[in-house]
C-alpha cells in the first residue's frame, strides 16, 4: 500500500490508520482523506483553495457522477492498482488523475476524514496567485481531458 501525503506539515500522519486500513479490509481501491470532513486548523486552507476544490469535486460530479467533498492530497492506494492508472500528469494535475482514472476503471474510491493544519513555511502553490492560477488550470485540465 502507498500513501501520499504532503511534507509541509499540513497533512497529519497520526491520520494515516484512517487512510489505509479501508484498503486493508478490502473495502476501497483508492482511498482519499478528506480535509472537508475532517478537522480543519483556522487558516488552513485558504478561501481560493476552497474554492478551487469545491470546482474540482463539481466537475467530478458532473462529468464522473461521483460526489466527492475533497481532492487532497492524503491518500492510500495498492501499488499495483496505482500502476495500472498509467499516470502521466508530472506536476499540479496528479492528484485529480489518480481520482478520475480511477474512477473511470470502476476503482472502490472511499473518502475517510482527516485532520489539516497549517502548513509550515510558504506555499509555492496556494501561497500565491500565479501558483494558485496554474494548480486550478492543471487540475481542470486534467478532470476534462480523462472525461472525454
């Protein structure tokens, strides 16, 4: 089993049970932790970031007709289910192709919530708006592109 998780403190790994025992019961392909369902510190995700991710989960919903809260990146997934996603995306986009593709092969996809806080240092996504611009154009992108 692997798990993502982001490395500037933000994600917290006392989550990481939450994250991967779903898919050591058996009971999910790909799991994703949710930071909508899950604690959240004050400031943690910026409103542009909430924003881009309610886009994110909309598009999904429209164009998969999968109702997801969150596409962080805290999540478990069996190393052979992962290679079989033929990922591609080498930058902002990777997240949200690990969830279509996976959703397009018919994976068992189970959200879990996880707790988020602030990250340590400054983001050189969501930190600014260059960053924040081209993270939501690679993420649309690649929700549309996989649905065609």
């Amino acid at each position: 089993v692997l798990v993502f998780l982001d490395g500037d403190y933000a994600d917290v790994p006392a989550c990481l049970s939450r994250v991967v025992v779903p898919i050591l019961r058996g009971d999910a392909d790909l799991v994703l932790g949710s930071r909508v369902l899950g604690r959240l510190e004050q400031g943690a995700i910026p409103p542009h970031q909430r924003f881009g991710n309610r886009i994110a989960t909309l598009l999904i919903l429209l164009l998969y007709r999968r109702r997801l809260s969150d596409v962080g990146s805290f999540r478990a997934i069996r190393r052979d289910r992962l290679e079989e996603l033929d990922m591609r995306h080498p930058t902002f986009g990777w997240p949200v192709e690990m969830v279509v593709k996976a959703l397009r092969r018919g994976y068992r996809v189970v959200e879990v919530p996880v707790d988020y806080r602030r990250r340590i240092g400054q983001a050189k996504v969501g930190g600014t708006l260059k960053g924040s611009l081209l993270a939501g154009y690679h993420m649309i992108r690649t929700i549309t592109r996989y649905a065609l």
